[in-house]
C-alpha cells in the first residue's frame, strides 16, 4: 500500500444551506488522502496502474465547481466515491472539504467535515 495526499486543492463554489451562499458563492478547500494498493505501479514505475493526481484534481474539480450542494459532508462523500470509482486501485479515500466563510455568527478560520470511503 502507499498514500496520495492532496492538500489544500482551491476552488471557487457556491454551496450552502443559505441562499446568499449560493448568490455569492466562496472559496472551498479539498484534501484528499488516498489509500492505493500498490500493486506492480511502483516497482514498475507505472502511471496506469495507480492513481493519476492531475486527473484526481479534475474529478474533484467536476464535483466541488458542480452542482450546489447544502452540505459540505455530501460533497465529501461524493468525492470521495468517484475517486474510489475513476482508479479501482483506491482501497479507502478520506475527503476533508473547508469552508472559510461559513455563516455563523462568530470568529473562526473554517469549517471542515471529513468523509472516509469506503466505511
């Protein structure tokens, strides 16, 4: 087994339970921690048989720039899944989406949920 980290993957979305969420929309942050069966890709120095990270940042692109969603926990998982589903070689994937600017009436840097898939 090996581990793909992806920290800190920016994109711009409009996701949220409030509707000024979705008019004005906001900055969330991916990180992804893959679980890979190795398998012959590192002794054989093979892209294709583990986990292209230009094509993973893509697939979770899709998804966060995609369709609103209310819950930050539902876009996680959502990844999450289709990582696992895009490169079979994926044994878990734990999702961790921020959020900057959650609407609560206090100080906080984020909010984050993590997603580990599969359970």
């Amino acid at each position: 087994m090996h581990v793909i980290r992806m920290k800190n993957c920016a994109f711009f979305a409009r996701h949220g339970v409030l509707d000024a969420e979705e008019t004005l929309g906001q900055r969330f942050y991916v990180d992804a921690e893959l679980t890979v069966e190795a398998g012959g890709a590192l002794a054989e120095d093979r892209i294709d048989a583990t986990v292209d990270y230009g094509v993973a940042f893509s697939v979770i692109q899709e998804i966060i720039t995609g369709r609103r969603r209310y819950l930050i926990e539902a876009l996680a998982l959502e990844v999450a899944k289709a990582l696992c589903q895009r490169f079979p070689p994926i044994v878990s994937a734990a999702i961790t989406v921020r959020k900057p600017n959650a609407p609560v009436q206090g100080v906080l840097d984020y909010v984050e949920a993590t997603v580990v898939w599969p359970q």
